[in-house]
C-alpha cells in the first residue's frame, strides 16, 4: 500500500481521481492551493486508489495523507 501525500500545507482544491480508478506513477491525483498556487499532486507509484482520506475545502499540512494506493 501506497500513500500519497501533500508536499506542503494548502488548501485541497479537488481530487482528480475516484476509488477504483487505476493511476501510473507520475499521474496527477489531487490539486492543492498553496501561497496563491495551484499545485499538482502526483502518484508515487503504479496502482489502484483504495481510499481516499480527504475531501476539496480541506486545509492539509506537509505530509498529510490524502489517499492510499494499492
């Protein structure tokens, strides 16, 4: 199992995936809203999403999980 995790403290804008949706490493996941940015967050690895632990609106911090892969 997998984590993907934000690189650093924002808002989450949306997830760009649902549970089941298959995503090579390097697909994008999620988009954060961090210091006026918009930044992508990327899978670190091939697999399934199983579950997905945050919802668009939520304020994460570094290293916040915000779904699993597996």
């Amino acid at each position: 199992m997998t984590n993907v995790v934000s690189p650093m403290v924002g808002k989450l804008v949306s997830i760009d995936v649902k549970v089941g949706d298959a995503v090579k490493a390097n697909d994008p996941v999620a988009t954060i809203e961090a210091m006026k940015m918009m930044v992508k967050i990327y899978a670190p690895a091939e697999g399934a999403v199983k579950e997905i632990k945050a919802s668009p609106g939520d304020v994460v911090n570094t290293d916040t999980v915000i779904m699993t892969l597996e």
